[in-house]
C-alpha cells in the first residue's frame, strides 16, 4: 500500500511526496522529477501527510507487532533526516485513524479509546489534549481548530478552541485581531443616506436544518443562513461534555472549549467512505480571507457532500501555536478578514439597507451536493476545481464558494451575484488503472493508481461509457499527462497538468453564443468567481513588501492578476447580455453584473434602454437601470487608497461626459440624489456640472443637512483644479449671466460655510473628513499655501477653513482618520505624512523633519504648532497603546517623539499658546499613557513646579504633556545625540529637564551637574539628580568636584552636608575617604564617616 501527499510550501511549489515499502520520495509536478529521497523507520507507510507549519511530513507506519505515529524534520535538501516516532500500542492499523492539518500543525489521531490531538513541532510532537466524541470513529479530518470525525453513517463537525497560560494571563485588555483590523469608521445617523439594495441569496432561515439536502435536478447548493447554524450548535450542545475533554496541563494548556458545530447523517443505503478538510492551494492560507471558512469534503460511495463553514473572524491556531511552540512572531496575513455575509431569505428584496441586515447573517454554511457518473474512488479539489477519480475516469467539476464570492464584492460595493443552482461536469480523463488515492495542487493533479487488474475490464468500460454520455461536448482541457518511470507498489503516479482556469472561458463563451441552458449559465457564474477570486487574491500578494519576493516573481504575479482582472469582467459582461435576452430575462442580476464588467456605461444604459419600447418600459427596466447607477456610482474604495494619496495618478474608469448623463436621469426636481452623487460618488466632475450641481441645491426650497454638506463639496471639488482655470470660469460666468456672485467660489464663502456647520452641524462634518480625507489634501496649491504635504499634494481650502474657523473639530477629525487608516492597514509613513501635513504649513514642515529631511526649526511660536503638538500627541499615545500592532520602537516613532519634544518645548514660551492647546485637547479624557513601564525620577516632579501658569487647568494640562515627553526620554522613544542637538536652541525650563534626562544617556553625566549648578534657582537639585543618575565613584566625584570648587557659593554648605550623610548610607569608609579631597576640612566629614563606619560594625 502507498501514499501521496502534496508538499508545497507555497502556490508555485509544485512538489508532492510518495511512499513506496519503506522509502518516501518528492517529486516535482511539473516533470515528476526526483527532488529528494529517505528511509522511513518503520516497515510500511499506512497513512501521509504534510504540515507548513514546521514543514514537516507526519506519517502513520506499521510493522508486525505495532502502529506508530512519525515526523520527519530537515528533509528537503538535508543530508540528514530528522526523525521522531511515536509507538501507539495497537497492532492493526485498521483502528488508527490520523489526520493532520496542513496548515497549522494540527495532529488529530482516532484510536477506539478516543481521538487524541497533538501538535507538530521542531522536534518530537506535542500532545494537546484527549477527546471522546461519543460515537465510533470511522474517519476523521482536522482543519485548524475545526475537528470532523464520522462513523459509517453520522458525521459530526467540533470546534476546539484552547488557550495557553501565557494567552490567559494577557487576555484581559489586550485588543483582538478583529478589533485592531476591522473598518474603524464614524457613521453617523444625521446624515440622511438612501437605502442600497441588497441581493438575498435565500437561505433555510426558519425551518428545521434538514440532515442534507435532499438533491432536485436543479437546485444542488444550498445555504443556511446564521441565525440557523447558531440553533443547530445550541442543540447539539449537549454531545461534548466537560468530563469528555482532558486538556494536558502539563504542557501549560489552559482552559478548552469543545462544542458541535454540526451533525449531518448520510441518506439510506449509503456509507462514508472518506472525509477530509480542503485547504486553499491558490495561496497556501496565507490570505486573510480564506482563513475565515473551512472546506469540508463527505463522501460516499457515488456522492460527495461539500461544506462550507464559514467563521466571523481568522482561525488562530496557527499562531498561537507558533509562538508557544516554536517561539516566533505572528506571520503576517496579506488582505484583511470581512465576515462573508449570507442574508436570510425571508426579507423583500432591494428594500432594506445592507446596514440593517448585517448583525443577524454575518454568515451561515453552505453545501454543494455532487453526484458522480460512476463508483468513486476518492476525491479532491483546489481552489479552481474539484477531481474525483472514478471508475469512468477522472471527473472534473465546477466550484462555487463563499470566497470567490466575497472577493467577487470589490467589483459590486457590498451587492450580491447570484449563485449557481449545481456544479457542472466539465470533462471526464480517462485512468490507466483504478485510483488509489488523489491530490490536487494548484496546478497539477496527481494520482496514486492501483495494481492492474484490481477492477474487471468489463467494469470500468461500462463506467467509462456512461461517463462519455453524461460528459459535456466541450469537455474541460487537461494537458498530457506525466508518469513516474517506476511502479509505486505495482501502481503509477500520473500527473496531470491542469490547464490555467483561464482556458475554459473561450469555449464557454463559444458554446452560449447561441442557444444558452441553465447548465452553461451555472458554469459561467462559478467562472466569474474564479476569476474574480484569483485576480483579487493577486492584487493582495502584490501589497505586500517588495523586498519578501523576487523581481521575477512579482512580474508573474503582476501578469497573472491583470489576466484574470480582465477574464473576470469579461464573463460578466457575457452572462449580463445573456440575462438580457428575453429567456434568461433578469435585470436585476444583469445590472449587478455590468458593473463588475468591462462595458461602458453608456453601453449599458443604451442596452436597458433597447429592451423595451419607449412608449412602454417595463418596471424591472427602470429598477434595473437604478440599480446598477447605485453599485457604478459607488464603488467600494479600495483600503490602501484610503487616504487618497498616491504615488502615481489613478485613472478614473468613469467617463467625464458620462457625469451630464447621470445628472440628466436625476433632473432638477432631485436635490437629494445629486446631492449625494456630489459627495460619495466616483463621476468626474467639470465645472459646469459643478455649477448646475450648486444652482440646483440653492434653488431647492428646504435644504437638509445632506445639501448643506453637498454645497460645501461643490465649493471643494470646484477649487480641486488649477487657479486659473476656475478664475477664467467665473469670468465666463460673470459676462453671460448677469447678476453672478464672482465670491461664489472663494475661500472666504468655503470658510464661512464650514463655520455654520461647525456651529449647528459638528458631527456630519467629522464625519465628512473621516469617510472622504481626500477633500483634505488637493493636487493642486491654494492660494493660501504652497507648501506641498506630500510631492504633488497640497492643502485644501478644507483643510484651511477647518484650521481657522473650528481647529478642535479638525484635530478630532484627524484622529478619527489615523485610527482609520490603521484599520485599513495604510502605510505608517504615508498614515504621519497626511495626519501631520494637514495641520498647516508648521505641519508640513514637521512632516519633513519627521522624515529625515534637513528642514530647519523657525524661530518663534505659532498657531499652527499647537495643532501639531495635539495630533503628534495623539500618535504617540495610539502606538504606545497598541505595542501589539508596533512591537519594537522604530526610527520613525523615535522622530516623532523628537519633534513632539521640540514642538512642545517651543510652546514653553507663548503663553497664548499653552491657553490654545488646552482648549484644544479639553475633549481627550487622558493625556498620559496607561502603560508606563518606568518611573520618573523623583527630581522632575518638583522641577515641573518652576513652571508656573496663572490657571490651574493649563498648569495641570501642560504638566501631563511635559510628564510624557519626559517617559519617551527615559523609555528610549528618541535618539539622544539628536535630540541634543535640537534642544540646544532653547533655554526654558522645559528643556533643562529634557537635557538633565538626556545627558546621562550619552555619557555626559558631568554636564547635567553643571547645568545645575549654572543657575541658582537650578542648584538645589544638585543632590537629587546625582542620586538618580550617579552610579558609581567617579560619578559622584564629579558632584563633589563641584561642590567642593573654590568657586561655590555658602548655599554649597547645605548640598555638601546632605550628600555626605546620602553617601554615608551608600558607600564604605574607605570609599567615603577616597572621594574627599585631602585638603577639605576634617571637621566636614566626620559626622558623616561617623554614621559610615557605624553602619558597618555588626549588630550584637
């Protein structure tokens, strides 16, 4: 008996290993070329598996007398093989049943005493925890943290979270991944917002879950709804009981939870025969999106069942055991996690907003019901296909899958495409033999055949037949195959090499030209997808950073996304004409899916237009063409653009003359529409359609707070553009239509319109720069400032007006965008460049100091430094508080803490200024981080009192600022020299204690102590500075150098007398006599060496 199993470590590795009697060999899928090749430790190979996490291969081997569990380490490549093994106990192998998650690590083995999980590591395994599941374990798979096992007839799905010591003792307070990455905006209610139609894919909501779906000819995939999968685990609650599980404290596992996800029982006459979990092979699971499902494959003698279990957030074994076990960091997921959303189908269609539905149909599960033309042997698939190898041959069938559809979203805002109502049987590959077992990597499908002769000729030439009448006439292409040149246990390995997925789409696309069925529309729907799903996913690996991949294969990545970005758009526009023809006839399916193709707009509106007669259009027509101006005009933003710079000009899709079609379907008796068209929608604008936009909105009757904000976006968009350009507008305007207002677009109109919002509408503002930073920053200079953020951005009359008519509002709106920004997982240095750069031409400044540029301090204080005090301040606190997010202090924080400091110390000196800054941060309810990892020095608390202030509110406001620029000293959150050198510039108080804390981090102890004595009001603390800072003989000579100096003043006799009694507690006589200079008078020190010498003789 042998066994195959893929080995790849990532999507291009195309490697797959084979045991054969008592060896294991790689093979490379591409030419079945012999990579590497070791001894195994026991007599025979029963079951193999490969796990990334450790790239380990775990086998189950068996000799005469025993069953053992296997790991083998170092093998690709190495000259030596590492090898643990395990003994179970149990003499026939037909009682063990092993599974491994490939991904995590995860070891599950089913014996009839129970299941019991381990964990793979550098070395041997490490066991986990021991399970019963109250039936008899027949098969079993392990996907992460999901278990399935089954007997002959019953499957049951479990989900086993456990958590180690170390995870318990930081769980309290410490924010979840999902908190940190979720989509951190302020929504506000007083904006009015119309409703977006949502497409429901109609799930079992309301009805009992039936075992399993009962298959029609028609409707194969089904869908049940959250609220659903939730009333099922409460049911099944009480299979797992708390005596049931047995964790391995030991190991230091803490508490576990174990609960029923599903149970689900085969139809009559029918018996499981394999059961398995299907991770994605596009990316090998490292995109975060497809770490929020789980694939479950059932199957049956003629049948397989595939589950989707979908979760709310990523699975997080992988990394919790990463760092216990083999003490690494997280890996970084590329993409973020967005719950894949189900809706329930008892809800009217296009009426109630997606807002609405989210908390109840998050997500749900779905199964696909396959039904195979022959006996199966066993099945697979990847993230394109599913293979079963039959007795007719190998099958390929169609996919269609939560996540292809949830990246299929980016295209369609947060709309929904319809689902196929089955798979489709693409093609039958004939097989030399029967299979034995069957991989399937994300290019390449191997099978393991049996010895000739286990099948009757007779048998597989009857299957083989009916296959040819139930298989489509085009079938699916897959290349030659590739043979291994040795038998593999009087079988063969046969490769074959799949076509790319793009390949089926031109003769999908041929065959539906004509006469289209049900079954080629299905087939076109999993095509989109696919498509859509590969494309988005290389858009993701192509975010990442260029220096974790090669030139070359980022160039491969590069081609193969825009491949399938154009692939993707074409299949949806064919299956948007085909749901036009007058069979097929649903507008609502094709307008969604125009707006994920390639067709023009105009293209689309005429083609609406041109099903019906003018004097009689349909209501679905005019519903459809709605519909699809909603999901066009709106686009879902992509994250990384969020802030709207760029380093290259971004190429709008929409065409400029396509902004006066729209505007002429909503007419002038529709301010609302427009209104929200100016705000949120992607349409090029021109000054004439800005200007009927602004004659539209001051001619309605009641303006809401929607057409107010909608005038100020017209005044912004309409100065987005050169000076010149709109000058020569209003001139135009002023000569042809009398009585024109030549203000109408100047700042001041701009500025007074954001004052009376700041006054009567505050929040609807905020909320205006958080969902649109981009009417921030402009591509072209004001004529208030030149001084760009950022090459090629400046700021905008918006950004100017909020600064000078409402400055807490815009520094509560930065905040509010950083946090943002963060969520949308935007560069940390593009996140400071924008957030600073706004806050005026001192910002900008700060930003090129921030980031390395030899840009010189001005001298004096200005307004703008307060408001660049207030969002740096904020910064700081934001990465102390989320050390998770930042764990190591980076050059950039340490320069944002140095211009914090130095702005701050600048501050010092304006008394106006301190009063502005309290005001503007009254709204912040800490002002300190909760994190403090040392104390201060005793000295600065009192050295903070020289700074006085005639309110107590500003004097305890300022306190705090200075208390944290005095931790970021001593937490190593600045580079000293530099700050130094900034600092010699001032003299104020503030920055004595900054350079006091500084000097001993620099070895310049001696210049503290004569900074101090400089200064009269300074010199008492001579003392409490040494005794923080001085640790050793030669630091304390330098105090008394100074002190003893024939320069000192009488004050010194003071200082003297209580260093010596400090020194007496701390240090021996001898030592004490050492530090004296020898001509100082005896009568000095004697009280002093007295209490010395005293502290040293021994106690009676």
């Amino acid at each position: 008996m042998s066994c195959v199993c893929p080995t790849a470590l990532a999507e291009r590795d195309a490697t797959f290993a084979v045991s054969s009697e008592d060896r294991v060999r790689v093979y490379s899928s591409s030419n079945v070329y012999l990579l590497h090749e070791f001894s195994t430790l026991h007599g025979r190979v029963v079951r193999m598996f490969h796990t990334t996490f450790c790239d380990a291969i775990v086998t189950l081997e068996a000799d005469t007398d025993d069953c053992y569990l296997c790991v083998y380490h170092d093998w690709r490549g190495k000259k030596l093989v590492r090898a643990y093994t395990l003994p179970l106990a149990i003499a026939d192998p037909a009682g063990v049943q092993l599974s491994v998650c490939s991904f995590t690590g995860r070891v599950v083995l089913g014996t009839p005493k129970g299941v019991n999980v381990w964990h793979t590591s550098n070395g041997f395994f490490e066991h986990v925890l021991e399970l019963q599941v109250g039936i008899e374990v027949a098969q079993i798979a392990v996907h992460g943290a999901y278990l399935a096992v089954a007997s002959a007839t019953e499957v049951r799905v479990l989900e086993i979270n456990i958590t180690t010591n170390d995870d318990t003792a930081k769980q309290e307070g410490t924010p979840t991944s999902k908190n940190l990455f979720q989509k951190k905006e302020l929504i506000y209610n007083t904006m009015e917002k119309d409703h977006l139609p949502v497409i429901r894919i109609p799930s079992l909501s309301h009805r009992s879950p039936t075992p399993l779906p009962s298959p029609t000819p028609r409707h194969r995939v089904r869908i049940m709804a959250k609220d659903d999968a939730q009333l099922e685990a409460h049911n099944l609650a009480g299979l797992i009981h708390d005596e049931d599980v047995r964790v391995n404290v030991a190991m230091q596992y803490g508490e576990c939870k174990v609960r029923v996800l599903l149970q689900r029982f085969v139809p009559p006459n029918h018996a499981i025969t394999s059961l398995k979990f299907l991770p994605e092979t596009i990316d090998n699971g490292r995109i975060a999106q497809s770490q929020s499902y789980t694939r479950l494959l059932i199957e049956t003698s003629y049948e397989a069942f595939l589950y989707y279990i979908l979760a709310d957030e990523v699975d997080k074994t992988r990394n919790q055991m990463a760092k216990k076990i083999l003490h690494r960091l997280e890996d970084p997921l590329r993409g973020t996690v967005e719950p894949i959303s189900i809706t329930t189908g008892d809800q009217p269609s296009f009426t109630t907003s997606s807002s609405s539905l989210q908390p109840q149909s998050e997500s749900g599960r779905i199964v696909i019901y396959y039904r195979f033309t022959a006996p199966v042997k066993c099945v697979t698939a990847n993230s394109s296909f599913l293979f079963a190898a039959t007795l007719a041959g190998l099958e390929i069938w169609s996919l269609w899958s939560p996540c292809h559809h949830n990246a299929a979203k980016r295209a369609t805002s947060s709309l929904f495409l319809p689902q196929p109502t089955q798979p489709q049987l693409l093609g039958v590959r004939p097989l030399p033999t029967t299979a034995q077992d069957i991989i399937a990597l994300d290019a390449h499908v191997v099978v393991l055949t049996c010895v000739a002769g286990t099948q009757h000729p007779r048998v597989l030439s009857n299957a083989s037949a009916v296959a040819k009448l139930c298989a489509p006439l085009a079938p699916f292409e897959m290349r030659d195959l590739n043979r291994t040149n040795s038998s593999v246990g009087g079988g063969q390995v046969v490769v074959y090499p799949q076509s790319p997925p793009a390949t089926i789409f031109a003769s999908a696309k041929k065959e539906t030209m004509s006469e289209v069925t049900s079954d080629q529309v299905d087939l076109l729907l999993s095509l989109f997808s696919l498509y859509r799903f590969r494309a988005d996913v290389g858009v993701d690996m192509l975010q990442s950073p260029p220096d974790s991949w090669s030139v070359k294969d980022r160039m491969a990545v590069r081609l193969d996304t825009k491949l399938y970005d154009s692939l993707a758009k074409s299949c949806a526009a064919h299956i948007a004409h085909i749901y036009t023809t007058p069979k097929h006839r649903n507008l609502t399916r094709a307008a969604l899916l125009f707006v994920a193709s390639n067709v023009s707009s105009r293209d689309v509106l005429l083609c609406f237009r041109s099903i019906d007669p003018e004097h009689n259009i349909s209501r679905d027509v005019i519903d459809a063409t709605a519909l699809y101006l909603e999901a066009f005009l709106f686009p879902k933003k992509d994250r990384t653009m969020y802030l709207g710079l760029s380093t290259s000009p971004i190429e709008s899709e929409v065409d400029a003359s396509f902004t006066e079609v729209v505007l002429r379907h909503y007419g002038v008796h529709a301010p609302e529409q427009i209104a929200r068209l100016v705000i949120d929608s992607s349409l090029v604008w021109s000054l004439f359609n800005l200007d009927f936009c602004l004659s539209v909105f001051r001619a309605s009757p009641q303006k809401s707070i929607l057409i107010r904000m909608a005038i100020l976006v017209v005044l912004l968009r309409a100065n987005m553009g050169t000076r010149e350009e709109l000058a020569s507008f209003v001139e135009t305007k002023s000569t042809l239509v009398e009585g024109t207002n030549k203000e109408e677009y100047a700042y001041s109109t701009i500025a007074n319109q954001i004052e009376w919002l700041a006054e009567n509408y505050p929040e609807p503002l905020v909320h205006l720069c958080v969902t649109h930073p981009e009417f921030l920053i402009q591509t072209h200079p004001t004529s208030l400032d030149d001084i760009a953020i950022t090459p090629g951005y400046y700021r905008s009359y918006f950004a100017d007006g909020l600064r000078e008519r409402s400055p807490v509002k815009l520094l509560l709106a930065q905040e509010l965008i950083f946090t943002s920004a963060i969520g949308h997982q935007n560069p940390l240095t593009t996140i400071i460049t924008y957030c600073v750069g706004v806050m005026g031409e001192q910002g900008s400044l700060a930003v090129r100091r921030i980031l390395g540029e030899k840009t010189p301090r001005p001298k004096g204080c200005k307004v703008d430094d307060v408001f660049v005090v207030g969002i740096l301040h904020f910064i700081i606190l934001y990465l102390k508080k989320n050390d998770n997010l930042f764990p190591e202090v980076q050059p950039l924080h340490k320069a944002i803490s140095a211009e914090y400091i130095c702005t701050l110390v600048q501050l010092n000196d304006s008394e106006m200024q301190q009063s502005l800054i309290t005001t503007t941060l009254a709204h912040r309810s800490v002002l300190l981080p909760k994190k403090i990892s040392s104390p201060l020095p005793p000295f600065v608390a009192s050295f903070l009192n020289l700074t006085t202030f005639e309110n107590p509110h500003i004097q305890q406001t300022m306190h705090q600022l200075y208390l944290l620029a005095c931790h970021l000293v001593l937490e190593n959150w600045v580079d000293a020299p530099t700050l130094l050198t900034a600092l010699d510039d001032f003299d104020n108080t503030i920055a004595v204690l900054l350079k006091l804390l500084l000097f001993p981090q620099v070895q310049r102890l001696g210049d503290g102590l004569s900074l101090l004595n400089g200064l009269d009001q300074y010199r008492v603390f001579l003392l409490p500075y040494a005794v923080s800072f001085c640790k050793n003989l030669e630091e304390w000579q330098l105090l008394l150098d100074i002190i003893l100096s024939p320069q000192a003043g009488s004050e010194m006799e003071f200082i003297l007398a209580e260093t010596l009694v400090h020194l007496s507690r701390s240090v021996s006589p001898d030592e004490l006599l050492a530090l004296v200079p020898d001509d100082v008078d005896a009568s000095i020190v004697l009280d002093a060496l007295e209490m010395c010498v005293r502290r040293q003789e021994p106690v009676m």
